[in-house]
C-alpha cells in the first residue's frame, strides 16, 4: 500500500474538486512479468535449503537435542535462486516508475480523511497482486474562517454602538459575502446561526450552519 499527501484549500475541502496527481511507484517489470530472471531462462533450487526455503540446524544443549529452523539466507525464503537476471529489473521483478491518476475527491473532506484507490499502489514482490492507494487530506486553514465538524465559524467584531442599537453587517462566508442583521441589545459572545452555509455531509450532502460570534 502507499499513502500520498493531498493539499487542499479550505473551499476545495468544503465543496470538494477534481486534482490530478503522480505517484512514484515500484510496478511489475514488463520484461521479466516480475519473475526476476532473464527471459526464456528458469530459476534454479536453492542449493543452500533445497527449495524449502528454510534451514534446520541440530545443537546438543544440556537438555538433549535442540533443532533451530531459520529462513534461508541465500534465497530468502524463496527456495529458488535467479541465475540469471532480468537485465532490465536486475532480477528485482520490479521498476520505479511513476502513474498519473485523477482523484475525485468528495465535498465536505476535513484534515486527515483518507481517500482509498484500490489496486493504485505498488506491485507485490514475484507478480504479486497491486496494493491500495490511499490519499490523505490535508487542509489549508482559512484566513477569517474556522470549521468544526459540518459547522463553519466566524468571528465578528463590532462597535458598541452597533451591539446597542443593532445594525445590517456584511459577512463571509464559503457561498460569498452576505448581509446579517445584528439585532440591537446584542451581547458579546452571541452566536448569530445562518442556516445552510456550513459544509456538506460527505455522504448525504447535507450542509451545516456558519456561525457567527460576536
């Protein structure tokens, strides 16, 4: 599997976008389809382990025999050796190569969300299957607007006389500016909500509220 970092803004978070992106990647060697050998040439047992690819050594102790079974550190394992190597893969069954691929990614991702792509990662070792890609979201913060959770927060200063008498306020929001009326008598910390310009749910699409602190 692979893990590929994602930078957002926070309207492309908020309303999602389409990114195209490059993923260095080790993939099967065309050459060899990932076998590691020379074409036309086939791998040879192991003569350390005798292709089981494991080695068992007997030692007396003082309590009788006692037989260690370890991996094979000739062939690793694999109880076949490569005599002669891929010469383009140099017997690896893999090359670095690079994918370009389009992510979609949904509206209302926050910092952290993972998105998986199945089969994107990298190439098993010996022709194995491909593993997942997983695109994590990062988010750029806002200069005047904080999100937590679907909910979008603004903070408001305003002048005495505007909290004592009430006033017609112009706000940010994701949707662009638009007018709040401050209703007159207004207390500091008062949260004023409009309905509907928060951030959608990634799933059902439905949007929270922006509220704003006086």
């Amino acid at each position: 599997d692979l893990r590929y970092s994602l930078q957002l803004d926070f309207h492309e978070a908020v309303f999602g976008v389409e990114r195209e992106i490059e993923v260095p990647r080790q993939d099967t060697c065309t050459t060899c389809s990932g076998s590691g050998s020379e074409p036309g040439k086939s791998q040879t047992r192991c003569t350390e382990c005798g292709g089981a690819g494991q080695v068992r050594r007997v030692s007396q102790s003082f309590f009788g025999q006692v037989v260690n079974v370890t991996t094979c550190p000739r062939c690793r394992g694999e109880g076949e050796m490569v005599e002669y190597p891929c010469p383009t893969c140099h017997g690896a069954g893999r090359t670095q190569t690079s994918k370009r691929l389009r992510v979609k990614v949904p509206a209302g991702v926050d910092e952290g969300d993972q998105i998986r792509l199945t089969g994107e990662g990298e190439a098993g070792v010996k022709g194995g299957g491909y593993g997942d890609l997983y695109v994590a979201v990062a988010v750029r913060p806002h200069p005047e607007l904080r999100r937590n959770g679907r909910d979008i927060y603004y903070d408001l200063g305003v002048g005495f006389g505007q909290a004592a008498l009430g006033d017609s306020i112009e706000v940010p929001t994701v949707d662009g500016s638009i007018k709040l009326e401050l209703p007159a008598g207004t207390q500091c910390g008062t949260k004023l909500r409009i309905q509907g310009h928060g951030v959608p749910h990634v799933h059902t699409g439905r949007r929270g509220d922006q509220i704003v602190v006086v």
